[in-house]
C-alpha cells in the first residue's frame, strides 16, 4: 500500500531491513489473536446447561368407587293372587261390566273392586225355572199338610173302635186301621217329595244367583277376557283371568350355601325369612326397591338344585293405576347389599416404599408452572381388591381428586419432571390442566 507523502520517514530503510522487521513483528500478531479468540469465547459462548427429558406416565384421579361384596339373582315378578272366574252353568251372556265414566265394556287392564259383577247370563230360562221350583215346593207343602190331617183322622178313628163297649166287627176295624196305615204312608211320601222340592229350589236358587260373575277380591285387574256379549257360554269355561298386583311376589332360586336364619346367622350375604332385600331392573333403572322375604321352600328343586325363595313388596304405582311391576318382569335382587360400600382404589404398581421402614408412598402429578412434576405422597392402604389397593385417607398425605402415576413410576423420583400420557381408563382431557399435549 502507498503511504502518503507526509508518513514517508526522511531516512528510507535498505529493502533487507524492511523485511526481517515485519517478520519479527509476526509472532506477536498470532499471539495477540490467539488471546482476542479465548477472551471472545470465554465471554460471549457459554452454552446453558440442557434440561432433564420428562418422563412419560399414566395418571388415575383418586376417586371413590364401588366395592361389590353383593351377589345379584335373577327373580321374575308374580301377582299377589291369582283367580279363574267361570259361570257354574250354561247360558246367553247378557251383559258386561262397564266402568264409570266409560262408554265401553270391562275390557283387560280395568282394574275393578271386591264384589263388581263382571258378566250376567241371560236370566229368562233361571227366572222360570226358579218359579218352578218355588212352585212345586208350595204344591207339596199343601200335600203333606193334607196327609197328616188325614192320618190324624185315621187314627182318631181307629182308637174309637178301640175304645168302644160294644161289639165291633173285626173287619171294619181292619178298614179303619188300614186307613191309618194308608195315611201315614201318603205323609211321609209327602215329606220326601218335599225335601226333594226344596232341594230343587235351592239349587234353582243358586243357579240364579250364579248368572253373575262377581269379582272375589279388591285391586283386581283384568288379565284375560274370554267372552262378549251374547256369546254362549258352556259350563265351567273361563271367561276372566284376574290378578292382584296392588303388592307383588318375586320368586328366584338360592343355593343351600346361602339358607340361613335370623336366629342363627348373622351374615349379611345370606337369606332368611323377614329379611330385606334390594330389587332392581332394568325397567326402572336408577331405582332400587325393597322387599321382605316372606317363603323359603323346604326343598329343593329337582332340575336347578336350588331353593325358591319369594319375596312380597308393595307395588309403586299401584294405587293410581300405573303401577311399577308388572307379572313376567325379570328383575335382580341384590344379597348382601348392605356389605357394599365406596373406596378409593389404586393399581399396585403406584405403591413404592417411602423413605422409613413401614412407610409406603405413591407419585402425585402436580403443575409447576408450564411444567408437570411428580412429587412424593405418603399414604395409607387398606384392603386389596381385584389387583387393587385401597388408600385410606386418614394417614395419607393425598385427597379425592389427587392425580397419581400408575406407570412407569420405577423412573420417578421425587421433584422429576414428567409428562402426561392418555389413559384409555380416564377422561380425554387431563385433569391437571386444559392443555391436551402432554
């Protein structure tokens, strides 16, 4: 490079001497450099040191849940009582039963009271019959008042002849006594007559008083319906079915295992008589209705080897016409229900000792700022359940609603960073936080 003119020194120095100069000043050039590169390292360079990777886990929210001692049976519902109505004799059907209120005839479903007359023969041919009957009864009692006044006759005369001084002939005595004879064998051949008669017109009586079908008992409804007006009737051929489901039966089979007594078992998971028990269906789901044993069979059935057990309970709905069970529903009933209960339950593979001998720990996931971390709980654990352990929060450090690692726990110390993976077992979304990338 040219130097202007006012830098160039009055003495100029041989070329030789240029040279050697600008190769001494050499070393000190690299070593200034070398210098200027550490000091620019040391100072602007630094790396920060890289945080530790977060361990992946699968969490489960403490919550309760149901431990089932119970054993369900399958039962069936029956009516309380049951009866076939039928007239005793032939006949025209006149007319039905129609409820108040309703232009119709009794018809299935119609639930009636304790002495409604469901259905009426036709009562011309019973109406003469039963003043025929009445009739000869009045015509007999007329004959045998006849033959006993005519024996009294006969035997008055009869103890004339007896009783007279005079000679009397031995035949006309004869007359006179076979008169007697005569006579109270026409009384008593009345009298028979008579019997008959009223037996006739009792019968006569009854057939009358039969041309009505008459409800037997109180909340019953019409199950089946087997005749119409005007329709003939044969003797004995059911015309209604009805039941009474104001209270209701359920029938289901136990085992021998499971027959017990209130005086000499106390086990909740057994049946006795007087014992109450829990009845669900899917009918009325959400609902669970109570009913008593009130049968025990005192055998067992030759097929199922079981004993039919009945429970009765008052049918909700009944009484306004909408009741609850119906016959032929199947239903569940619950024993031992009351052993039932709620507890919070982990997997054993979130149980680790703790830092003291006899203590036991788990790994609760809590947020830190924008990071999840685990840290170390201490609890307390009841009974085992299914691979399950109970945690018993007197004596735990955790609550309802705590979220606790249940994998890959063996990795986690406590403070370590950790990230949330989907559990197929809990909800979609993490109950730490709404973030939905863990």
């Amino acid at each position: 490079m040219k130097l202007p003119a006012e830098h160039v020194s009055a003495v100029t120095l041989p070329t030789g001497l240029r040279v050697m100069r600008h190769r001494a000043a050499l070393p000190r050039l690299l070593l200034a450099a070398t210098l200027c590169s550490v000091v620019v390292s040391a100072s602007g360079c630094k790396k920060e040191p890289m945080k530790p990777a977060a361990v992946p886990v699968m969490v489960k929210t403490l919550a309760a849940e149901k431990i089932t001692h119970s054993r369900r049976f399958s039962g069936s519902i029956e009516p309380l009582q049951t009866t076939s109505l039928a007239f005793k004799l032939s006949g025209t059907v006149r007319s039905l039963h129609r409820p108040a209120g309703l232009d119709r005839d009794v018809q299935v479903g119609d639930t009636l009271a304790k002495g409604t007359v469901i259905a009426e023969l036709d009562e011309g041919d019973l109406r003469r019959a039963k003043m025929g009957a009445e009739a000869r009864v009045a015509q007999l009692e007329a004959r045998v008042a006849t033959a006993r006044d005519t024996l009294e006759i006969a035997t008055r005369n009869l103890e004339r002849f007896d009783s007279s001084s005079g000679s009397v002939s031995k035949v006309a005595r004869d007359e006179v006594e076979a008169k007697r004879v005569a006579a109270a064998g026409e009384l008593e051949a009345a009298e028979h007559a008579l019997a008959d008669a009223r037996i006739q017109l009792d019968q006569a009586i009854d057939d009358f008083a039969n041309r009505q079908l008459v409800v037997p008992f109180d909340h019953a409804t019409v199950a089946e319906k087997r005749v119409e007006p005007g329709e003939r009737k044969a003797a004995h051929e059911v015309a209604f079915r009805l039941i009474d489901i104001s209270s209701v039966h359920v029938n289901f089979g136990v085992p021998d295992t499971m027959i017990g007594s209130a005086e000499t078992t106390s086990q909740a998971d057994r049946v006795s008589m007087g014992q109450e028990l829990i009845v669900t269906a899917d009918a009325f789901e959400g609902r669970a209705l109570k009913a008593t044993v009130t049968k025990l069979a005192p055998e067992a059935d030759p097929v199922t080897r079981t004993f039919l057990a009945q429970l009765t309970l008052k049918n909700p709905g009944a009484d306004s016409g909408r009741p609850l069970l119906r016959p032929g529903m199947i239903v569940s009933v619950l024993v031992g229900a009351a052993l039932d209960r709620e507890a919070m339950l982990l997997p054993m593979t979130a149980i680790h000792p703790g830092r003291s001998a006899g203590e036991l720990m788990v790994f609760e996931v809590v947020a830190e700022g924008s990071q999840d971390i685990v840290r170390a709980r201490k609890v307390a654990l009841g009974g085992v359940f299914n691979n399950q352990v109970e945690i018993v929060l007197q004596g735990s450090d955790v609550r309802p609603g705590s979220a606790i690692a249940v994998s890959t726990s063996e990795r986690l110390t406590d403070g370590a960073y950790v990230r949330v993976m989907r559990d197929a077992r809990q909800p979609a979304q993490s109950p730490l936080s709404p973030r939905e990338d863990r």
